[in-house]
C-alpha cells in the first residue's frame, strides 16, 4: 500500500499519530534539526555548545518551559524528561503507525519536519514532504533513533541532569504505547505488525535492557520523574509502584 500524500489514513487513531503533511502552513515554524542544533562531527548526536543560542528562542528551551509551565514542575529536568517522552511518543506514534498501516514509512529527516515548540499536547508537527521508505524494524531504528531520539537525547542531556536510563526508559515507553494504542483502535492486522515492530525495536541495541515486555504490557526499568510533578503520582509502566519518598535523591535513570 502506498503512503497517502496526505496520510489520512493517520487521523482515525488519535492526535498522537496526526501528521500535517503540508509546507505552507507549516513554513514558519523551526524544524526538529534547528531544535536539537549543531553536532559535533566526531561525536554523533553530541551537541556543540553553542554561546549565541538564545534561550528565549531556542525551540528545545521553548518547550521545555513550556511544558513545565503547563506542569508546575518543580525544576526544569523533571519538564525536560516530560518534554522527551511526549516527543518521542509523536515521532513513535507516526513511524510505528505508516508502517503498521501502509507498510512503508516517511522520511521524517529532522530537516524536513517542523515542530511548534509552544502549542498544546500532543506536540504539533507537519511534515514538509512525503518520501516513503521501508516499513521495517531497521528503517524505523534509523528515522527514529538515529535521526531524533539520540539528538534529543544529547541535546536535552548538555542543558539538564537526565540520566542516559531516564532517557532510553521514555523511548521504549513512548513507542510501547504507540503499540498498544494501534492494537486499541487500528484493524487486527494492523496491530499485528504494530506488536511485531515494537517487538523487534525494543530489542535494539539502544533500547535493549530498558524495560520488560509482557503481551502488550511494558515495565520500564526507569522513571522518568513525573511524580514529582504535583499530583502527579506513578505512570502506569513505571519501575516504582508508588512515589518514592525521599523525591530529592530518587532513583532518576
């Protein structure tokens, strides 16, 4: 099946897969790359620090006061995490989705994908271009991965105290969830490839060891510090089974 240009076929499983597949109304916001800036080019995914990112504008800063603000988060690496995980389940959501769906996946080159740093949850994007590629585990590993989830991850680690665990617990969360919402709302084929997908991901060398998979069932072996968000209590693949007590030294990553 070929990807739909407009990929509609996204819309019926719920915001967190939504795609905007459109230049114009896009043009104006940052795209990802601009976001996760500069790398070094002996390091892959490590950042340069850069002095002239301002951080009234810089993207990635945006949203993380952003969602810190929406939050109340009492320091700015609890909203940081959270950040992480809600972007990571977007680009999860709409990867795990095409492939499930039409077999074949979109470029999203970080480039190619804009990201309004200040709307609302989930995280709006719109996608530039639609190139397709290969539906399978390894292209997935590569767009997802490779191309945002280690960036981010470098990115978000230079400027926050986020353990490389906490980090790689929201990737092999957010991307079990997108499964197990496909096998809620998608035809039983389609969850079938979604199941097997998500299989396949969670055994990759970058999230192997992050949790354990049972059915559809995840259990992280991280946390990834939203109950010290007030009120916000023990997410539900969490590696605690209530709030851990002494919340400034808790287990983090």
């Amino acid at each position: 099946m070929d990807l739909d240009p407009r990929l509609t076929a996204l819309r019926d499983l719920g915001g967190f897969f939504v795609l905007r597949a459109a230049e114009e109304a896009g043009r104006r916001l940052p795209t990802l790359d601009q976001a996760y800036g500069p790398r070094r080019p002996d390091v892959q995914g490590a950042p340069l620090t850069d002095p002239l990112r301002d951080p009234v504008t810089d993207p990635l800063a945006v949203r993380v006061r952003r969602v810190g603000a929406a939050l109340r988060a009492p320091e700015p690496r609890v909203a940081a995490s959270v950040a992480h995980q809600g972007l990571a389940a977007r680009l999860w959501s709409v990867a795990l989705g095409c492939a499930a769906l039409y077999g074949a996946v979109p470029d999203l080159h970080p480039a190619a994908v804009r990201w309004d740093p200040e709307g609302s949850a989930p995280d709006d994007l719109w996608l530039t271009e639609v190139r397709p590629l290969p539906g399978d585990a390894a292209t997935l590993a590569e767009v997802v991965l490779h191309g945002h989830l280690e960036p981010l991850a470098a990115a978000l680690r230079a400027r926050h105290r986020l353990a490389p665990g906490l980090l790689r617990g929201n990737a092999a969360s957010a991307l079990a969830a997108s499964a197990r919402e496909l096998g809620r709302h998608a035809r039983p084929d389609v969850a079938f490839r979604a199941a097997r997908l998500s299989r396949e991901l969670l055994a990759h060398p970058l999230l192997t060891g992050s949790g354990t998979l049972t059915g559809t069932a995840f259990r992280r072996r991280s946390c990834c510090l939203y109950y010290r968000v007030p009120g916000g209590g023990v997410c539900g693949d969490c590696c605690f089974v209530r709030p851990p007590r002494s919340s400034p030294r808790a287990r983090s990553g």
